[in-house]
C-alpha cells in the first residue's frame, strides 16, 4: 500500500519531466511526436468536433440579460486583442476564463452580435488552426499568462490570440503592432487618434467614414514607423473587416432599426477596454457577414494595395506591393483560405494519431466558409 502510493508519486514525476509543462489550450505547434503523445496522454483528447449548426432565432433581442450581466476580471482569466470576443467572455456568453472551443466561439457570436454562421465559421477555424489546441479543441482567447505555466519548447508559438503574426497582425485600430509595443492591449494613444478622427469627420462617432480615415492613418503610422509592417494577405483581408467590425455590431439594434450609421464612442470604449456592453445592449435584427457596404466604403476610401516593409532592409517607408498578390474579391476568400491551410502545415509538418484527426476535421469545418468559391486543398491525404 505505501509502496504503491510512492510508486505512484514517483511515477507522476517522472510523468512531470518527460511532459512538457503544457496548459490544455496551450498550441501543440512545434512539439515532436513524442512529446505530442506524452501530452495527448495527460489530457482528455477531444480532437476535432462537427461545427454547431446556424442558430434559429436572429431577431433582434436582449444580449445583457439577468444570466448576461458583465463581471470583471477574475487572476488567470484570458482576454486579448478582439473586443468581440472579450465581451463576450466578460458576459458569460463564452467561458469568462477566456478559454473556449472553436464550437463555442461559433454559437456566441451568433447569440451575441447576430454573425452570420458562415462568416463566424471562416473567421473561427482560421484563428484556431494556427492559434488552438487541436488535442484538447481548446483555444485562449488571450496568451499565457504567468498562470498558464511555461511555453511549449521552440519553434512553438505561443498559444491563443495574442500571437503575432498568425491572426493577430499590424496595424490594428486600438493595439500596438508588436514590433512597437504592445499588440493586444487597449492602447489609450491609439483610441484617443480614434476619437479625433471621429470628432473630425463622424460627428463625434465612429461611423464608415471615421473607419475609412482610422484605417488609412493606422497603415500610414505604421508604414512610417514598422520596419517589420506586414500588410500582406491575410492581414489585408482582416484589417478591413475589422475596422468596420464595430458598425455592424456593436450599434444597438434597437438604433440602428431607427437608421443610426455611427457608434457612439463611450460605447465603443466599453468594448474595446473593458470588455463591456452597454446595460440593455440589445443585438441588430438581421444577420451580417461584416461584407456590406461598410467595407466597400472603407476599402475604396484610399488607395491599398497589400505588401510589406521590406524587412530584409530594416528600413521603414519602405513599403513594397506583396508580390503574390491576387486580384478580385473571391481570389481573396481563396488566398485567405490558402494561406491558412499553409500556415497550419507550417506549424504541423508531419502530424499523426489524433492529433493528424483532429487536424482534418478543423480543416474540414475551414473548408465550409470557403467551399462556394475555393477547392479544397487537403494536406494530409
Ligand atoms: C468569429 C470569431 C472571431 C475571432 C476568432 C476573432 C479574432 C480576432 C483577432 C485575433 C483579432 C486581432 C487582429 C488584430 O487586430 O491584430 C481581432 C480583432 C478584432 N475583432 Fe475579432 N474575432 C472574431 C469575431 C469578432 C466579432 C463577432 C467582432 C465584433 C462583434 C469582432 C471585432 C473585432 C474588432 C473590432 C477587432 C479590431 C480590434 C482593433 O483593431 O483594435 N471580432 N479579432
Ligand atoms: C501605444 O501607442 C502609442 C502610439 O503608437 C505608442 O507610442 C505606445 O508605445 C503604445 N503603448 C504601448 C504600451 O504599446
Ligand atoms: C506582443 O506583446 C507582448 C506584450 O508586450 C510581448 O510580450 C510579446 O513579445 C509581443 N509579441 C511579439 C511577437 O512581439
Ligand atoms: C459620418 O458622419 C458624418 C457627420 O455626421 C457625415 O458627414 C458623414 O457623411 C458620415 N459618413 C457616412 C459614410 O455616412
Ligand atoms: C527587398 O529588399 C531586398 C534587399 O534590398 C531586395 O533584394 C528585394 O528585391 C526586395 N523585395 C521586394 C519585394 O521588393
Ligand atoms: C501555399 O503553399 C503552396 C505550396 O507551397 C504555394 O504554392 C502557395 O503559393 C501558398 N499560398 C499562399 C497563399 O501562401
């Protein structure tokens, strides 16, 4: 009995030095076979699960109900550089540590902003490709924190939505490109340039045309002070979408019903610094997929082409087209998709067991945003 008992402490150990110190939604990117099976073993798998269905009900309704109301931060609980998704966990409609499944992710933007499926499926498969646990269908909608224990051994990334340069890129409205700062906190600096452009041509909100001007001067401040700025595919894709974001779904449905094009700025403060809906945030009545006349606006305000820094020179002002650019919209859905998959493959050259499962079947449900428009592209057939 008491030999079994240390044989068990012994045991655990020694399990405790051959497992690598990995938090379940910690990335298994980069991690040999061995140290992969070691974990998969010290964990429920879960692997990868069939995508929710659309929700039924997409009236416009309540968000901040009495089972909804906002809590602040508990130590250890995950947020990070989407304001979406932070008032989301700070309202219980995901997980409030911050620590949620792709499938959750899915329904609660739905719930909570009235996201069309397909749009929510795109942009949740995506971040958790590169950015999620795949054994544990885990993501952190943050980083590690000094709670999540030591990172996985190089070349992993760190895991969750904090990581450069997998989803989270350059020149955001209210973060810091990582090279200068920050790069996903709320950046006091940053809104305060926001709130000026809105004053100067929103009427004192952030409506298309503050975003259009807020868009341009962010790829200008960072052209001129990034020598490592990227603004290539994907980052070109979601930079747009992003800086409309805010329009289509934080404006309470109930104003915009009534016509109202401009969100009002205290407003757009509670949800990108404190995670925060207003009291009776009501969601809009319609579905958006965030691709409406918004981003048209945004888009064609200014002159972009997507490109880089030429970070072999370290220079800034030294901004070059992407030389693999390609052209139209769909092209872009493709090279979006494309892109994903590649990186995923970068970060999983040669994955097996579960892990190679669990792969397909975040890959399959990818796949599902794109199938009108791109062919499938199957890595590990
Ligand atoms: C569907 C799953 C979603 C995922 C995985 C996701 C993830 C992310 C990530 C990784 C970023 C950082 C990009 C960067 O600026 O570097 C971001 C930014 C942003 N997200 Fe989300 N997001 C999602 C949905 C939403 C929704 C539904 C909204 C709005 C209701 C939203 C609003 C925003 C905004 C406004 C930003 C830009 C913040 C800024 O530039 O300061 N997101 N998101
Ligand atoms: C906030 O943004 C300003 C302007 O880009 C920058 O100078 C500052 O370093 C940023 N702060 C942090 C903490 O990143
Ligand atoms: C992002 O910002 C955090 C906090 O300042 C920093 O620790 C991290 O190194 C940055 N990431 C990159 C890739 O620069
Ligand atoms: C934004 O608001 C300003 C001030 O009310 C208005 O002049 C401008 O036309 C609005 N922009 C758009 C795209 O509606
Ligand atoms: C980037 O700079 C290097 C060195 O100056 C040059 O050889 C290369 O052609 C540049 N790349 C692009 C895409 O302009
Ligand atoms: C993805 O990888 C393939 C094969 O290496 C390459 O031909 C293609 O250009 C890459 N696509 C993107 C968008 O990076």
């Amino acid at each position: 009995m008491l030999l079994s008992a240390k044989l068990s402490v012994l045991l655990q150990l020694v399990g405790a030095l051959a497992v690598p110190a990995l938090q379940p939604y910690d990335s298994l990117a980069g991690l040999t076979r061995d140290e992969v099976d070691a974990f998969a073993r010290s964990v429920k798998v879960v692997g990868g699960q069939p995508i929710p269905p659309p929700i039924k009900d997409t009236s416009l309704k309540l968000v901040v109900d009495k089972d909804h109301q906002w809590k602040p931060l508990r130590a250890g609980d995950q947020r990070g550089p989407c304001p979406g998704l932070n008032a989301l966990a700070s309202h219980g409609w995901l997980p409030r540590t911050g620590i949620v499944t792709p499938g959750e992710i899915v329904t609660a933007v739905q719930n909570g902003y009235n996201m069309e499926w397909k749009r929510a499926v795109l942009v949740t498969y995506a971040a958790f490709l590169v950015n999620g646990n795949h054994l544990t269908n885990l993501l952190s909608l943050g980083g590690m924190s000094w709670l999540t224990g030591h990172a996985p051994p190089p070349p992993a990334l760190a895991s969750g939505l904090n990581t450069h340069g997998t989803f989270e890129g350059d020149a955001s409205l209210t973060r810091s490109d990582a090279f200068l700062g920050d790069n996903h906190s709320f950046n006091e600096t940053l809104f305060q340039q926001l709130v000026d452009i809105s004053n100067k041509v929103g009427g004192g909100k952030y409506n298309a045309s503050a975003a259009a001007e807020v868009r341009f001067q962010r790829v200008q401040d960072s052209i001129a002070r990034n020598p490592t700025f990227n603004f290539a595919n994907p980052r070109f894709n979601t930079a747009f979408v992003e800086a409309v974001f805010p329009i289509v779904f934080f404006i309470d449905g109930r104003l915009r019903a009534a016509g109202e094009t401009g969100l009002d700025l205290k407003v757009m403060r509670g949800f990108f610094e404190d995670h925060r809906m207003p009291k009776d945030f009501h969601r809009r009545g319609t579905v958006s997929s965030a691709s409406d006349s918004e981003l048209d606006f945004v888009q064609a305000a200014h002159d972009y082409i997507p490109g880089f820094n030429n970070g072999s020179a370290r220079v800034v002002n030294n901004f070059v087209a992407d030389p693999n650019f390609m052209g139209t919209q769909t092209e872009l859905v493709c090279a979006l998709y494309e892109k994903f998959v590649n990186s995923t493959v970068a970060l999983y050259p040669n994955p097996h067991g579960e892990l190679r499962k669990a792969l397909n079947q975040n890959l399959d449900n990818f796949y599902v945003a794109a199938e009108a428009h791109c062919d499938q592209i199957k890595p590990y057939n």
